[in-house]
C-alpha cells in the first residue's frame, strides 16, 4: 500500500498514519489552488451549495489526513479529484437510487447530429450562436438532470479536463467504462441541445438573426 | 473515412484521446466534408457551453471553513 499512495489514501482509512516521508505530502495552499474546480465539480454532484461545501470541506479533511501518503511529484489535483469522486460516490449510495440504468433510444448518433445541425437550422457559424442562444442555467439543469455516473464523467472530461486515463484511475473503472459513460451522458447532453438550440434560435428577437 | 466513420470517432478526436493516425484521418475527412464541419462545430460548442456552464468560485467562508476544520483536527 505505501507503494501507492493514491489508492491507499482511500481505502485505509483505519491504518496507523505513517510518519512524513521526505519526497511525500503538499502545502495548504497548494492544496486550495483547487478549491474552485472541487467545489463546482461538487455543486454538480450535490446539486446545491451547502451539500457542495460539505462535500469539498470531508474532500479536504481526507487529503489532509493522508498527506503524507501522496507522493510529491504525482498529480495533487487527480489526487484531490479521486477522492472527491470517492466521497460523493459513498454519498450517492447512501442517500440515493439513481440508476445507470437509464434507456437510451436506438437513434444513430448521425441521425441525432442532423437533427441538431440540418434541422435545428444551425450553420457554419453555429457555434457562437448557439453559445448566445443557450443560458449556463438551463445547462447546469440539464447537466444536473444527467444520472451521476454519466454526469461525474462528462464534468471530469468538458469541465476539468482529466484525461480518459485519469479518470478511470480516478473512479477505479476499465478506460471502456469511462469513454461509455462519457458517450451516453453526452449524447443525452446532445439530444437536450438539439432540442434546446432550435427554439432558443428560431425565437423572434432570438439571437440568431 | 466515411462521414459514419468520422462520427464514430468524433469525440475521441475532440477529447484528443486519438492516436496520431486516426486523429490525422479525422482532420482530412473533415477538410473535405462540410457537413461533418457542422457535426464538430456543433460538438466543440456543447464542450464550450459546459465548461462556461461550470465556471463558479467557491464561497470565500468555505476556504476559512477547510483552514480552521484542518487546524482543529491537527491539534488534538
């Protein structure tokens, strides 16, 4: 286990703390630089602030406590983001019965992007206009509305930018179980979009004129 | 590479999560299709709108929270 502090900060919780270890460990503040990107990965999973602080804050007194285990020259914000994941995840099974479970209809992946960008009537320039058009509110709502493992993937890959191989060090799953859960939450993701951006555009006084 | 082919690897392309050939073969279907331009536009924009989406600071309280929870358990 001391050979990898990563994975022993998580699971021996009631071992003896090793005494510091030169080469191990990290300051407060190096520690903090991350506390935007876990809180708002938090409000995500939480889907609201005092649960979200409460998360960051258990995330924070874990990192703590296992310090010396994390080898100085790994990744501390990965580090960090296993054991937020770990946290919200022993959350989940506590207090709720989402499913990944959820169906998905047989559309093609292509016939969904027509529908978005033929019929959505979305063009060349469909990017900005599509930035205009759709509110960060309504985005979090359908983000949030995602179920978590779908919605846990999709916020480490677009929001934080971890690596398919970061996380699935990070949730301890097969990189395929990563990339499936990112596709489905996404497409679900795409599908509110296309849904989403044809109003949102076509609206009189929309932004797409 | 066919416009379904492209699909299909769309977002490993966008996650840069391809190897150097398959990425190369990407780019060259889409330097010649169009359509597919679309595709990667409408797929770059969802990325953008979920990371502007999720760009909140934490409450400045939470900070002091962490320090004084983390000075609390370090003095026994």
């Amino acid at each position: 286990m001391r050979n990898n502090p990563n994975g022993a900060a998580l699971t021996a919780s009631d071992e003896p703390l090793p005494g510091p270890v030169s080469g191990f460990g990290f300051s407060d503040g190096e520690a903090l630089e991350h506390l935007d990107a876990l809180y708002r990965t938090a409000l995500r999973l939480t889907r609201n602030p005092a649960d979200a602080e409460d998360l960051v804050q258990e995330t924070y007194l874990r990192a703590f406590r296992f310090r010396d285990r994390f080898a100085a020259n790994s990744n501390l914000r990965a580090w960090l983001f296993k054991i937020l994941s770990n946290a919200a995840i022993s959350r989940f099974r506590h207090t709720s019965h989402e499913s990944a479970d959820t169906s998905l209809d047989d559309m093609p992946e292509a016939d969904l992007y027509s529908r978005a960008v033929a019929d959505g009537g979305l063009e060349m320039s469909a990017e900005d206009e599509l930035l205009s058009a759709v509110l960060d509110v309504d985005v979090r709502r359908a983000l949030e509305e995602l179920p978590e493992p779908f919605r846990l993937a999709v916020v480490l890959s677009d929001v934080e930018g971890f690596s398919y191989k970061e996380i699935a060090d990070m949730l301890d799953v097969p990189l395929g179980t990563v990339m499936s859960r990112l596709f489905r939450g996404r497409r679900i993701l795409r599908r509110w979009l296309a849904e989403e951006a044809r109003p949102a555009l076509t609206r009189p006084g929309g932004t797409a004129a | 590479m066919n416009c379904a082919e492209m699909i299909r690897l769309l977002e490993q392309f966008v996650d840069r999560e391809l190897s150097s050939t398959e990425a190369f073969e990407v780019q060259a279907h889409l330097d010649n299709c169009p359509c597919c331009v679309d595709i990667f536009h409408f797929e770059t924009a969802m990325r953008r709108l979920v990371r502007r989406a999720c760009s909140e600071s934490a409450p400045p309280s939470l900070r002091d929270r962490i320090l004084s929870g983390l000075h609390t358990e370090s003095d026994p």
